[in-house]
C-alpha cells in the first residue's frame, strides 16, 4: 500500500468496539486495485458521541464516504438526504457517500455481502429453508437479501420475540408466507445463518443446539476478527460447508468500492 498523502480521500468506520474490523485493510487494498488514492480508518466512536463526530465528518472535506458497524446503522440513517430502497424499508445504513452537494448517500449491504459470501463458499440459497438467527439491523438486511436469492422458507429467530415479529412483518411484503417466527432450531434446515454477536466473546451461549447440525446444512456467521466461532467449529466437525465474517466482509468491499466511487450511481 502506498503512503497517504494530502491529496488521499477518507473513508472512516464508525463503531463500538472497533478493534476487531477488518474494513481498513481491505477496503484500502481494493481502493488501490482500482488505482484510486483512497484510505480506511477506524474511529472508536461511543453512541454519545455519534452526532458529534459526524459533524465533525460533515465538516472535512477529504471524507468522502463513512462505513457504519454496530450500534450506529441506525442512527447514521438519519443523516441520508438520499438512501436505497432497502436501507429505507430497513432504516438502517451499513455505508454512506457524499452527494455533488454535499449531502449523504446511503446504503444497507449487510445482507448482499452475507448472502455473496455464502454463495461463494458452496450454499444455494434458491429454494432453500434457512433459519436466520437475529433479527437487528444486519439480520434483517440479511433476511432481505436471502428472500431475494429465492428462499423458498425462513425462519426467523430472536431472543427478543416481539423484534422477530417486527422483522417478519417488514418483509411480509415479499414473501408470500415464507416467513416465519420461530425457535432456534435448524432441524430441516438447508441453511443456518447467525446474525447475532454470538460467539464474540468467551463464554458466550451457543446460538443453536450444536447436537442438531447436520453436514447436509450450510452454515454461515456474521462474527469476524475473532477466529472460527465455536458455531463455525462445530458445523465443521459435523461436516458442514460454511462461510466466517471475514468471508462476508471480504465480499462486501467491491460491493463497498463500487458505491463508494460511483458518484452518480444509486443502489436499488
């Protein structure tokens, strides 16, 4: 990677915690592919102080674009003048760009990154019976995108009932009754996606009863910079095709580059 310099455009990621994305260093990597002076960094920004530091990002005009993790996606949402079809159903954003007048752009790619990475890596979402652990601002970006990719079931589960609920209801539009509220069991199941934070700590519960997973399953986790999760162990001891969090953020950054550099593209 080339040295920055005082002509290289900012691209930050907003998060608490922060320390384990992985977006800096590959975001930078696929800007330089492209042949464009540009650079991810990491700010540790706590919910307090969201609205300041994004004025502050308002305000420098070498930041052309913010990169959202967890708990700012749907605070940021606010800031959109302008936003895509799934990031207003959702109202959340993962990512945003300037406008030509200076307003902010946004987007949800959660759940395009999760479902490209489960592709990539042997899963067929086309017909397919999925359970979808969580029900937040990437699960429901992700239950989104695998009812795009043809589902033909999902099954939503959440710790919180009436947010599962919510989720199921939002996308009850396109559906035709392939949603559904139900319990974290995967039995049946063709994939099994965790979209909760299980598994970033030591000692965190398990999402689904390991005892239950079959090598006919796919198995993907949103949780990255960790390692292989014990969900991510135990689908591979039982024989499973499975995608980790860093394969899910290595297929978002062209997803990322493309808005990010595509001043007059506006995502569906």
């Amino acid at each position: 990677m080339t040295s920055p310099s005082g002509a290289t455009r900012l691209f930050p990621i907003v998060g608490d915690p922060i320390e384990h994305v992985e977006s800096p260093a590959r975001l930078s990597r696929t800007l330089l592919e492209r042949g464009y002076d540009g650079l991810c960094v990491p700010l540790n920004v706590a919910s307090a102080d969201f609205d300041a530091v994004m004025a502050g990002l308002a305000a420098t005009r070498n930041v052309d674009g913010v990169l959202v993790t967890m708990p700012h996606k749907a605070a940021a949402f606010a800031y959109c003048s302008t936003s895509s079809q799934r990031a207003q159903k959702l109202g959340v954003v993962s990512i945003l760009r300037r406008n030509a007048d200076g307003s902010l752009d946004g987007d949800m790619l959660d759940g395009l990154a999760f479902v490209k990475a489960q592709i990539d890596h042997g899963a067929h979402p086309d017909k397919a019976r999925a359970l979808l652990l969580g029900a937040g601002a990437a699960g429901s970006a992700i239950a989104l995108a695998l009812l795009d990719a043809g589902v033909r079931e999902l099954v939503v589960h959440d710790t919180d009932d009436e947010r599962a609920a919510a989720l199921v209801n939002l996308v009850s539009s396109r559906t035709d009754g392939r949603a559904t509220a139900g319990p974290p069991d995967p039995t049946g199941c063709d994939l099994v996606c965790n979209a909760t934070p299980l598994g970033m700590d030591a000692g965190d519960p398990l999402p689904v009863d390991l005892a239950r997973l079959t090598s006919r399953m796919f198995v993907g986790d949103v949780v990255s910079g960790h390692g292989p999760t014990p969900l991510l162990r135990a689908a591979h001891a039982a024989g499973c095709l499975t995608a980790n969090g860093g394969d899910m953020v290595e297929a978002a950054q062209h997803l990322m580059a493309d808005f990010l550099l595509s001043a007059r593209h506006r995502a569906a």
